[in-house]
C-alpha cells in the first residue's frame, strides 16, 4: 500500500468509494470542486491500480477539518485509515497547521475508535448535524510542535 496526492483521475474511484462508503456521499462534481482548491490537502491510499481508500481535509489558518477518511470494505482493518491520517496530519503540519477537527455520526464507532486511537479526543456533540437528524460528535486532535 502506497499514499499518494490524489489526481483528477482518481476523483471517478473516490465517487464510487462514497457511495459505498457513506449514507450522504459526496458527489463527483463536490469533490472535484474540493480538489482544485488550493487549502484542500487529499491523500489516496493506493495498491498497484487499484484506489482502496482515500481522505482529505481543509486548511483554515491554523485549523483544518478532516473532511472523509474512507477504505474499500474489502481493504478494511489493515491499518489503511490510520496511515491515511498520519499522512494527512504531516501534510497539514507542514501547512502551519496547529489544530484537526472533525465530525463524526454517534453511531459510527469503527470511526471512532480509529480517530480516539490516532489521538483525537471528544469535545461535544452536534445535535442533528446531519441530514437524517443524527448527532455528530465534534473530536479534535492538537499535531505540530
Ligand atoms: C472507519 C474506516 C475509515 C476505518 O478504516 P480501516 O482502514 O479499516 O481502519 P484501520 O485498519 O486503519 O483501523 C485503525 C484502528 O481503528 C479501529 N477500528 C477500525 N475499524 C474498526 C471496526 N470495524 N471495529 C472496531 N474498531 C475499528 C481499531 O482500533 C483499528 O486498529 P486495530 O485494527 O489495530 O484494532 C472504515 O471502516 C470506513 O471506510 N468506514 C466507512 C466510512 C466512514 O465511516 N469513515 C469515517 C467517516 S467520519
């Protein structure tokens, strides 16, 4: 397994990986729109051809919001997603970035027990953040010096 940036080929694999992924998948034409922006920082997890997961995060100054973190089902429990993260916290790091926040379903415990053992904690909880009403816990990781 390799990680690299991610090309504007790989926006059609990631497109499909959301919506095996994800209940609210991002679109072709939202995650494209994301790539072209200069403060998104996107990581694809690679093996030979094929794209087994992907994340990406925003840079706001100092901040950056983890945006998706997600592997193939068949690519799951291999320690994919971590490395994902460890790689995304360095490339923001080297962006002067201080602070990770992210947003995650209550009910999505691979999720977070993968993000409380990269080293975020728990801050509090989003009530009906998302579209269908579920909470979200807001958790966030201080990285750099
Ligand atoms: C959450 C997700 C990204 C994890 O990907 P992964 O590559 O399987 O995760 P890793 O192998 O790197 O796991 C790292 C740690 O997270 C925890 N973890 C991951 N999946 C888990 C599961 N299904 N059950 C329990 N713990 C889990 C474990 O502590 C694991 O370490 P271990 O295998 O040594 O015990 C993956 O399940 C996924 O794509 N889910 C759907 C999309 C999603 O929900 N993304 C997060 C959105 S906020």
């Amino acid at each position: 397994m390799e990680l690299r940036k991610w090309t504007y080929e790989d926006i059609y694999a990631i497109a499909a990986l959301e919506k095996v992924c994800f209940r609210d998948p991002w679109t072709y034409r939202m995650l494209a729109d994301t790539f072209f922006q200069e403060n998104t920082v996107a990581l694809a997890a690679v093996e030979g051809n094929e794209l087994i997961g992907y994340g990406f995060l925003v840079v706001a100054g100092e901040d950056a919001d983890v945006a998706n973190v997600a592997v193939a089902p068949q690519h799951r429990r291999r320690g994919v997603a971590r490395a994902l993260l460890r790689g995304l916290e360095e490339a923001a790091a080297a962006r002067g970035v201080k602070r990770l926040f992210l947003e995650v379903r209550v009910s999505n415990a691979p999720a977070m027990l993968l993000y409380l053992r990269s080293g975020f904690t728990g801050r509090y909880v989003r009530p009906r953040y998302y579209g269908d009403g579920e909470d979200a816990l807001v958790m966030v990781k201080t990285i750099g010096a």
